[in-house]
C-alpha cells in the first residue's frame, strides 16, 4: 500500500475490463462506473513541437509551455561515477536539483528559486503550488538557476548522486514531452517545465506507490537525468514490455503504462521479483536502469545487518568493533 492514497477521481480499476472508469472516493471504491471518453487523436510525438497525450489522458494534459528552451552544449564524463559539464553562452541559464552542481567557471551566478522558470509570468500562487507538488515527489521545492553573466562562454557541472549513468534526452526529440521516475531529473536547460504527472491508473497507486507520482519534463531543450548502474534505452514497436518498477527511468507518455501483478501467488512470495512488475505497452521509447537506488539500498542495509562482505575486511571490522567497545 502506498504511503499516501491517490485523490478522489476517475481511474481505471485493474479489475474492470479496459476503457471501463470507476470513482475513487479518496478511501475506497464506489459502485459508481463509467465509460472513459474517447480520446481526441494526438498529434504525432515523434513531430517537431508535438506533444504526446498519454493513452485516454493517463498521465493528465500537457501545460502549455511557450517558452522556448536555451540552447546549450554539454559533455558527459566518466564511467560509472559521471558527472556532466554543460556550456553557456552569456546569458543563458541551466537549471538543476538543489545540491547536484559540482563546479562552476568564473562568470556563472547562481540562485535559488521556487519554479523552473519556464512561466515568467508565473505568480506567487503558481509557484507555491509548483512547489508542493515537487515536493509529493520528494525532491527539494528549490531549483537552482545558474546564468552565465560573463562576456565569454563558461561552463558549470553537475555531478550524479550516486554510481549510475546520466542520460541525456532532447526533449524536442521525444514530442517535447517525457515520464520520469520522481526522483530522475538532474538538470536541464532554461525553458524546461518541471511538473508532476499522476498515473491514471490506480492499481499503480496502490500497488506500493511506484509508478503513481512522476515527474512530468516539457520543452524543446535538453534535460539530464540520472539512473543508476547500466543504462538502455528500448525502442518498443507495438510490444509489451514487463521490468521491475524501480528499474523504469523514463518513458515517452503516448506509451500504456500500468502496474500488474506478478504472476501466481507463489511466484509474488517467493520469486524475489515483487509482488507488482511495470507494464509498458505501445510504440516508443523506454529507458531502463540495472539498479535502482532501492535495490541498492536495500542490499548493502541487508549487507550491514548481517555483517557479510569480504572475509577479511569483516573480520577486522568485527575485531575493531570489539576494541572500540572495550
């Protein structure tokens, strides 16, 4: 069960039969159904300046986003401990995730803010209401803007939180508009929408949260995310494709996305694959990531808590642990 249930709303209940809706009064199912209406065609995601919709609206409408993203140039370093280092001419502006910049050249300025800065009109509401839904996400409600305000090019860098691969993705590539996993982004350039996109469907909300707040990236620049260690990009063509939840790191939203049970209940208990796989459906594009933070979290807590690990170091740690006590 997730940690918070999903509003009341319209979903689609794994139980009923596809293009079937039922309410969802905030705690509980009602008997109440309905047909979801027929979405209108979107437009080609794959054309420049489209937008993908989501199969019946599944990840909500797009925001409209006008503004057009600054164009910079970036390098990527490293194996596994990347980090990356994005050029900007005078005046141009990146934003990124409190706490991930690594280095900065003469020149560069940066600030914190409570928006992306891609709706200068914005006002105080707007961006408090941005704000809390970046933080249902977990992520900080402050994004970092750094410009350059020199006369000569600079360049700033941003560092991975942990071992893995930064991804990047040209959002004008992908019909302006991608799915991340709600703690993916790392950065991007000035122009990039930052949102919250809910999964309609509600077994993913219920079926331990994954997959039901993600975050929603928009624009026609280039966005940085991060996953953890190797990372592939799948091209489906009208397949489907099934992966453990937390290896899912972006996908592009015209594609059907849903939380399903893994097979028999013997195969939940005991398979060691979860109780609930991610379904992806469709034609488009999916990155996937060989080891989610939760994976590897939880590995080296099972590690520290049973004191395996290499038979030396654990034994001289066992031996220092008793002369600490002592």
């Amino acid at each position: 069960m997730a940690d918070r249930l999903p509003p009341a709303g319209w979903y689609e209940a794994q139980s009923d039969p596809p293009g079937i809706q039922r309410y969802w009064d905030g705690q509980a199912w009602t008997t109440e159904t309905r047909r979801a209406e027929a979405p209108a065609a979107p437009p080609d995601p794959r054309a420049a300046g489209g937008y993908g919709g989501g199969q019946s609206g599944q990840f909500g409408t797009r925001a409209d986003v006008t503004m057009r993203s600054h164009e910079v140039d970036y390098e990527v370093f490293g194996d596994d401990l990347q980090f990356v280092e994005i050029e900007l001419d005078p005046g141009e502006t990146v934003i990124g995730e409190a706490g991930a910049m690594l280095a900065m050249s003469e020149g560069i300025t940066f600030e914190a803010r409570m928006g992306d800065g891609s709706e200068p009109d914005q006002g105080m509401m707007g961006k408090l209401l941005s704000a809390g839904k970046r933080a249902m996400t977990g992520e900080s409600i402050f994004l970092t803007h750094f410009t350059n305000h020199g006369t000569a090019k600079a360049r700033v860098s941003f560092a991975a939180p942990y071992p893995g691969k930064i991804v990047p993705v040209n959002l004008a590539e992908a019909g302006n508009r991608l799915i991340a996993q709600k703690d993916a982004f790392l950065c991007a350039a000035m122009g990039t929408r930052i949102g919250t996109a809910f999964n309609r469907r509600l077994g993913a909300g219920l079926a331990g949260g994954e997959g039901f707040i993600l975050q929603e990236l928009q624009g026609d620049g280039m966005c940085f995310l991060h996953a953890g260690g190797t990372v592939v990009v799948r091209e489906l063509r009208g397949e489907t494709l099934r992966l453990d939840t937390g290896c899912l790191v972006a996908l592009e939203p015209h594609l059907d996305y849903s939380i399903e049970r893994a097979g028999n209940l013997k195969s939940m208990v005991f398979g060691g694959e979860g109780l609930f796989l991610a379904t992806v459906r469709g034609s488009g594009r999916v990155w996937i990531q060989s080891l989610p933070l939760r994976r590897l979290i939880s590995r080296i807590a099972a590690s520290a808590a049973t004191g395996r690990g290499d038979g030396e170091s654990s034994a001289l740690g066992r031996l220092s642990g008793m002369l600490g006590d002592g």
